[in-house]
C-alpha cells in the first residue's frame, strides 16, 4: 500500500511550504493546487470556479444534512467538483506514495490511514509571515492595516474550518484527528523542521 | 539561557516514555517524580500526600477564584505544596536544560519559552497500552474489565486537565497552548520517534 501524508494547515502557518519541503525531502509526489487543475481539465469549467467551489462549502438557501459523504446530492451547488475532486484523489493516492494538501483528504482516504498533520500558528506569527510573503498565498496584505490583514486571515481560516466541518461532519484542527500538530510559529528552519517530520515516517 | 523542553501528556498515551527517550537522546536532565520526592523532602511530608495534593485541584467547601498564580491563598488545601512545587520547578529549570514531565510547568516557566509538547492518542491505544503494561504507571488493570478500566483512564485524565486549568486558567490540551502535539497511536518506534523529536530542539 502507498504511504500517503495529508496535511491541513491554518492559512499563514506556512503550511504548504512544510508540506513541499517533506515531499521533497521523502520524494513523494506532491498534490496541492494540481488537483484543481485536474478537475477544471475533466469538468471543463475555469480553475478559478473549480477553485471556489472546492475550497469553500456551498451556500444554500435552505437547510440540508449531507451526511458524511463528499458528493451530497446539492444540485447545482458544486456536486460535480465535489465528486471529481473526491476521485482524484482517491486516484492520486493509489498511483504512488504521496503527501496531500488540504481538500480533506484525510478524511476522504481514512480508509488508507494516512499520516495525518495538522500545521497551525500563533495569530501574530501568521500576520508576520503574510507580511514578509506578501504574495497571493499570503492574503496579498501590502496594502491592509495589521488589523485588517488580521480579520482577512480570519476570514480565511474560518472558511477552511466551515468546508471541513462541512464535508466530513468533524471538527477542523481537533488533535484527534490527527497524528502530528506543529505550531510553526516556534520554527524559523524549515528545512530542518521537514526533515525531523519525514523522519518519523 | 538553559533549554527546557516540557511535556503535558495524556494518561496512557506513553508520554513518560517518550519524555525520557528524548531526555536522553538530547542529554538533558530528567525531571518528573523527582519533584514529588524534593518536595516531601523540603516540607517534611509524605511523598504520597505530596502526590496526592500536587496532581490534584484542590477539593474546598467554597467557590474560589483563584487567578493565574500557582500559589493561591487556599489555607490547607496544599497551597505549601504548589508553592514549593513552583520554586522547585524553577529551580530546576535555572540549572541545566531539563526535560520536565506534566506539573503545568508549560505554564509556570512560561517566561523562559520552553518547548511545549503534548503527548496524547486515541482511546483504544491508551486502552491497549495500559492492557500491555499493567504496572501502577498504567492504572494496573489486570482485574478489570475493558469498560472499568477505559473509565479508570477517563477519570485519571479528567484530574489532569480539572488541575491544569485551575492553577493556568488555560484548556489542557488545547493545541494552541503547545509546539507539538504527537499522537502516540501511531507510533510503534518510541526510540525513533525521541530521536525525531529530538532533532526539532
């Protein structure tokens, strides 16, 4: 069986960049914003529509219980992408060792028990590092006051939390459902970081 | 500055274990009931009673509010044995980077930023692990049923966390409060598993 790592991460932990790095240092494939790409290929829609819809639970007007399952009937409210992003990584998984980004694949594949981490940081930690990013994974936050780039990360993180709890009825960043939670606001090496975590795998 | 790493842990989760494993791997020293026996030496008690009223939040006839020290005014409820559980523990920590098992010391030292790990897993390994080792450090279940001694375990959890929060005023566990938090039902490798831990520090 492949060795899969999944990895959530709180927006503005660095936790794609750990991620990367323990892949690298493992060499395993490494799935992140590729499995939208996939998706928009094979549902002709845009990356950035596929990118919306699979990254945020869908809004509806009226109250619906989905269960546990990744493909609720939810017509028009992104079924299509939930189901494709559903298989592809079912499929990814099964074509070799690999670490996985988000998207709840720890709960899509617990079947395969993957090695769960869970990377989070301090508040300040996470503005400083928008800050010194200042890219388009980083909140863009050039031109935010400290608050206002603050309640963006918020913002951010709350509908990570929201699509999660969503989508497999648990909650977003609880210990339990993990096997590692690293606090990266401690961390200034990540290269080391990465390879003390892929150690232990 | 000495380095101090401390380690709040789940009743059968195996912390100890690992807490040592690390101590040795890094070479720091060791502290955990070593605290208990420096203070029945320092005030002349028993190490059972110093046990008993430095693992446990106090039971008074009152409502209390104890703030955020360590030494609350509660006249004998074990406010001597707080207070000399605080000096000792920063005593300890002032002499030589120490590895310091539970006892809050997260929080007592946390002026000195300690390296905070939580050691924890899931119910049936802590069952399983107990069920393996069946000495007085595992609840000694030999005699109980799978039922009576999850509840054994519960309870024994349930005093950890009641005392961390009475004397830190903060959630035990809570991941937030900690720079790493390992689930041990995972791990079968302890010694594999210090080593990695180790090589973050």
């Amino acid at each position: 069986m492949n060795k899969i790592i999944t990895i959530g991460r709180e927006f503005g932990s660095g936790g794609r960049e750990l991620a990367r790095l323990i892949a690298q240092r493992l060499n395993f494939a490494y799935y992140d914003r590729e499995i939208i790409s996939e998706i928009a290929k094979r549902t002709s829609l845009s990356e950035q529509y596929v990118q919306n819809v699979a990254e945020h639970k869908p809004v509806i007007p009226f109250p619906i219980h989905t269960g546990r399952t990744f493909w609720a009937v939810i017509p028009d409210y992104g079924q299509n992408v939930q189901k494709e992003q559903h298989d592809i990584i079912r499929e990814l998984a099964g074509k070799s060792d690999c670490v996985i980004v988000g998207r709840g694949a720890d709960y899509i594949l617990r079947d395969e028990k993957p090695f769960r981490i869970f990377v989070y940081s301090d508040d300040e930690s996470k503005l400083k590092r928008c800050r010194e990013k200042n890219t388009e994974d980083y909140a863009q936050g050039g031109e935010l006051s400290d608050k206002e780039l603050t309640k963006r990360i918020e913002q951010i993180n709350r509908a990570r939390a929201e699509y999660y709890e969503f989508y497999t009825g648990q909650k977003w960043g609880s210990k339990s459902n993990y096997d590692l939670c690293v606090n990266t606001s401690r961390f200034s090496d990540f290269e080391r970081l990465a390879q003390a975590v892929a150690s232990m795998i």
